[in-house]
C-alpha cells in the first residue's frame, strides 16, 4: 500500500531547525504515548540532519540506523512512521512484507519497493514546482483566453495607433472582468489534446509485472505520431483551469524534477516496512513458509546498500531509512536471519493501549475522532455535544471488547463510535432537533446488550 502524503504539517518549523525533543512534541500532537518510538525516530530523523552537515567523504559512511517497533496492532507504529514522513517532508512509502516472495514465485520483486518510492518521490518534487510557476502559469493561460475572448489583429496587417489603444483599453476590460468571474459562464472554444498512447509498456518477468521504460512513439514515430489536438467547447471557469494546467506541465521541467526526486530519495526516503513478523522464521519445514527466508535474502540487499535501476535512473539505497513493523506475536526479532538483525540495530516496544490511552486518543490529537464526529454532523446542521462521561464510557467498552476478543488496539474506537452514533449519522438530514447530546446513559443503552453477548460483540465490535 501506497501512501502519499503532500505538503509539510502546518505551523511546524523547518526540520533543520527541529531538536529531537521538539519532534517528539511534534509527533505528540498526532499519535498518544509509546514515547520510546518516538524518542527513537526522532533520533533517527535528526542524525539525517546532522550527517547532511558533515564533510561528503565522512558523510558517506555515515549510514541510517533502522529501526524495528514491536508491537501489536492499533498501538501506533503506522502512525508514528505517517507523522515523521510528513515532518520531515519525505517521499514515504509503507509496504507489507508479506507482500514480497522468494524469486520465483508468485509476488512482487523487492526491487519494487524503490521504484514506488522513487514515483513518490516524484510526484512530491513535482508538486512543489507546480507551486513555485503557478502564478506564472495563471498569467500565460489567463492571456491565452483573452486571444480566444478578443482575437489579436492578423499578421502584417496596419493598425492605428488610436485603434491599438482602444484595443488594449477592451482588453483590459475583459482581464478585469474574467478576474471577478463575470465571464465564467461564457462558452469557448480551445484546443485540448487527446489521450494518446501510452508511453511505456509492462511486461511480465519472472519477479513479477515490471514497466519498462520503451517509448514506443520514439521507435516508431511514424506510426505513433504526436499528441493530436480536437477543438473542445467549454464554460471559462472551465478552460482557465484546463490552460492553466497545460501551461504548469510547460513551466516545469521534468528532467529536473526526477534528478532531484531521485536525490530526495537517496538522501531522505523513508520506507515503513510492516507485517515483518510474517517473514521471520528459518528454514524449518515445507508449505507455505517455504519462501521466508528466501524473502528476507531478498530485501537484505536493498536494506544493506544497493543501486536500483528506475525508469528515472539508477537509485542508491544506502541512505534510505527503513523502519520495519511487526506484532511479533508467534515469532520474535531474533528468528530473523542475522544478516537482516544486524541491519536493524534499534529495537523499540511499544507498549499495548490502557483505558487511559483510549479517552486520551478520543480527545487529544490534533484531528482526534470526537474532533471528526463533530464536524462531520455540522455539515447537516447539527450540534454534536459528546459528555466526559460518555468518552469514559465508550473509552471502558473498547478497552473491555479488546480484552475479551481479539486486541486490535485504538482501532477498536472506530467501530465502538460508529455503533454508538449510528442513530443520529443515519436520521440527521431529517432532524428536526439540531442539537444531539451523547452521554454516559445513551453509551450503554446503545451497547450493553451488545457487550453483554460475547458472541455477538465478536461480529459487531
């Protein structure tokens, strides 16, 4: 799984200028207790900082040290990984495991991790160049429009001097005008491309669907032409987005893009490699786990230090920091090979969720669930109040549901609060009332008959 997080967090500092203590009170805002984890990728994050300082030949030796977090599900490990890429403004990739099979079988090639990442990487350099020429690019499509709106005089053709002027007075009229959207409305006409054929290609190796990079309009040019071009009919507000879109992908240059792209990869990537539990184990026996080892052989490499062959250029992998995940449950760190063992030399615990935990994960966080409740049935008009009391109650049933079932830690908020308001997310639109007042009482009407059936809260929560 692919997740892309653009932008940096609001109101935070340049990470140049963030001490380990102040990332942690960073990671603080989103993620409740497990100080250990966040000590230890605060670190992490910092001694990046610091390496990037040093003198090249000492920085290049100088290598990331990973990390593993122990701990069951729903405690925070995705979520601390999530905050500290996007702290860092990092390309940030989070894969599973077990996703990944020994060279021939059926799964992905490891080699994959970076190429995903590399197109992560990519689209995060190439949005911040968009930003930088957007003003720019607004203007060439705002001029555009304004040929197609007022038509310039033809080429070679003799023009008044008091002519011109009332043309540019006209123009500049209309420039106002399509500003204050007066004009948003108007139809007209532009040349749009169409889709045309795929650049590149997939083909199947035997580490699975890999794209090769062969541009088939450069081998074959004369039977892939270039991008033709229709005439499309469309409102302004529409067209000015459209040309200003075309006039960004002018602006941008995309052979720069992947060179740093390719850099913020090298120097700051960070991959979260989770469900690494899953692939701990020796060669003990045939059947299903007959590819772990193998799978570990097979990302030691890209862990250890290697060069990667991307459709944007060759990629090392010596500085990128890998943080791997797992629940440890039936197997522990140390089935590992010991080559991979010896590539992560932090290991941190991370402690299960109490009661406390829970009433503190409802309220704390910067976009805490109570947070998302209230303003989602704001949107309809109503007044949300949620009492202390039915926080501690709804706090008490997840943490009894987690200890009678299965532990799926904060997660079982989710389904605990999604029960506890499903009356009033459902009739919403049609209350008449528009103030909803959640309280202890209404807690344990709505779950009690639930939780008292050990069976059926299995299914339900």
């Amino acid at each position: 799984m692919v997740i892309y997080l653009p932008g940096t967090v609001e109101d935070t500092p340049q990470l140049d200028d963030l001490t380990p203590r102040q990332i942690v009170q960073e990671l603080d805002k989103h993620v409740v207790g497990q100080a250990a984890a966040k000590r230890a990728v605060a670190i992490a994050l910092r001694n990046r900082v610091r390496r990037q300082k040093l003198p090249p030949d000492l920085a290049q030796d100088v290598m990331p040290k990973n990390i593993i977090m122990i701990g069951s599900t729903g405690v925070g490990k995705t979520e601390i990984a999530r905050r500290l890429a996007r702290l860092a403004n990092s390309p940030f990739l989070k894969v599973e495991a077990s996703k990944f099979t020994e060279v021939g079988y059926v799964g992905r090639d490891v080699e994959s991790i970076v190429r995903d990442l590399v197109d992560i990487g990519i689209d995060l350099v190439r949005e911040e160049k968009i930003a930088e020429v957007e003003e720019k690019a607004r203007q060439n499509a705002e001029e555009r429009l304004l040929d197609l709106l007022l038509p310039t005089r033809r080429e070679g053709e003799s023009i008044l001097p008091e002519d011109e002027a009332a043309f540019q007075r006209t123009r500049e009229k209309l420039r106002q005008q399509l500003r204050e959207g007066k004009l948003d409305n108007r139809i007209v006409e532009i040349e749009v491309k169409e889709r045309g054929f795929p650049s590149g290609i997939e083909i199947i190796t035997p580490q699975g669907i890999e794209e090769m990079d062969i541009n088939l309009r450069d081998m074959l040019p004369g039977i892939f032409p270039g991008a033709r071009t229709k005439l499309r009919k469309m409102s302004v507000g529409e067209a000015i987005e459209y040309l200003t879109q075309e006039e960004e992908q002018k602006l941008v240059d995309m052979d720069q893009v992947a060179r740093l792209a390719i850099e913020r990869v090298e120097e700051t990537g960070i991959v979260f490699l989770d469900e690494i539990d899953k692939i701990a184990g020796r060669e003990t026996s045939a059947g299903p786990d007959v590819s772990r080892e193998g799978v570990q052989r097979d990302i030691l490499p890209i862990i250890e230090g290697t060069t990667v062959n991307t459709r944007y250029g060759m990629v090392r992998t010596d500085h990128i920091l890998f943080i791997a995940a797992g629940a440890f449950h039936v197997s522990k760190p140390s089935d590992l090979i010991p080559e991979l063992q010896g590539r992560f030399p932090i290991r941190v615990n991370l402690d299960p969720l109490t009661k406390e935990d829970f009433k503190r994960i409802l309220t704390e966080p910067r976009n805490s669930l109570i947070r998302q409740y209230v303003a989602l049935l704001d949107t309809e008009g109503i007044a949300l109040e949620i009492t202390d009391d039915a926080i501690e109650a709804v706090a008490d049933f997840a943490f009894t549901v987690n200890q009678n079932t299965e532990n799926i830690g904060a997660r079982r908020l989710h389904t605990v609060m999604e029960k506890v308001l499903d009356e009033v997310s459902f009739a919403a639109p049609d209350m008449e009332e528009k103030h909803f007042r959640v309280d202890a009482a209404y807690v344990r009407k709505v779950l009690a008959d639930i939780v008292q059936d050990e069976d059926l809260s299995k299914y339900i929560l």
